[in-house]
C-alpha cells in the first residue's frame, strides 16, 4: 500500500528533502529567539549602510509572526510536492542565496521608502521561478503554466495590493519582495543554463 502512495506521490529527492526540512527548522528556531535579538537579524537599510552585512540573509528567515511563518512553511511544503523532481537540492541552497542577496539589494537600490524586510516569501517566490524553468525541458506546457500563474500573482498584488490580513499577519506585505525574488529565481536559472550547458559542450 505505502509503494501504492508513493507512485501517486512523487516526492522528491531526499537531499532536497533534508535541505528543505532545515530550512523550516532555522525559521522555526529563530521565530523562538525574544523580539530584541530578532530585530538584530532582520534587513534594515539603516543598520546595512552600517555594514551589518549579516542582515542581507539573515532578514529572510525571521518573520513577523507565527501566522505569518506558518504562511510561508505552508508555501514551502507546497513547492516541494508541487515540483517533485524539479524540486533540487542545489536550487534551494544556491538560489535561495543568490534570490535572498538579490531581493535584499534590490530593496534597499530600488526602494529607498522600506526601511526593514522580514519573511521568506520573495526566496519562495524565486524557488518557484527556478523550479518552473527546471521542469521546461520534460513538462514544457506545465512550465508555461506555472510560470503564467506566477507573472498573473504579481500583476494583481501590483494592481490591488496583498489579500493578506496585516493585522492576522503581524505587518504589511512587501508585494517589491516577490517581484524582485521571481526575477532573481529566473536570472539565476538562466545564467545557471548558460554557465552549465555551456561547460558541458566543452568538455
């Protein structure tokens, strides 16, 4: 019965797995950490121009609230049976640094106006960027789809503004974050396929 389940759901592989469940389990831990050492981890502009260079990561994995954690736990389980086989190990940890870099700078060149970012959402937001083109060359339909999926969520939170509650939240959704972790989800792919495919015909 247990081979029956996992044919109908196919999870993916289990380094994948393991860096996924770490990545819940720093979120969880640092949601556990006072107020007062939380806001030494969060992305501030002005503790960044004074070289707390930490806080470009860092910022990424506090939250605003419980709720708003459990937001975005809920977002990485499901990315991670969404995508199965597309759902890599080397995605996350590489292009979740690259996207939480990315998304932390282009906040602070772009919009002078946010003073602080919490949350994991823009890295969520470039994980499924990444893993959509990653499932282009097998699922190409699929792709398009969930790529078309993705640009139409980011029009509309550009055009109304989140749906989320703030007050349930904890705080304001910074709508910037996704746009600004898609395009690094997709920058990193591409330059990942060029850098990758264009060793491999040299080799």
């Amino acid at each position: 019965m247990l081979s029956g389940v996992t044919d109908i759901i196919k999870l993916p592989e289990k380094p994948a797995i393991i860096v996924s469940t770490l990545v819940l389990l720093v979120c969880v831990c640092l949601q556990l950490l006072p107020y007062e050492m939380q806001l030494l981890l969060r992305f501030e502009r002005a503790a960044f121009i004074d070289h707390e260079l930490w806080r470009l990561l860092s910022g990424h994995f506090i939250h605003l609230s419980w709720n708003h954690l459990l937001l975005n736990v809920t977002g990485l389980i499901l990315l991670l049976f969404l995508f199965e086989s597309a759902w890599l190990a080397k995605d996350i940890l590489c292009g979740g640094i690259f996207a939480a870099l990315s998304i932390s700078l282009g906040i602070y060149l772009l919009f002078p106006n946010i003073g602080w970012y919490v949350g994991l959402s823009g890295v969520l937001h470039s994980w499924f960027a990444i893993a959509s083109v990653r499932l282009w060359p097998s699922q190409p339909r699929f792709a398009g789809i969930l790529l078309s999926v993705l640009f139409a969520k980011l029009v509309f939170e550009n055009i109304s503004g989140t749906a989320t509650d703030t007050e349930w939240l904890g705080g304001e959704v910074i709508v910037q974050a996704h746009w600004l972790g898609a395009s690094s989800g997709l920058m990193y792919a591409l330059l990942y396929q060029m850098a990758f495919h264009g060793l491999s015909k040299h080799a």
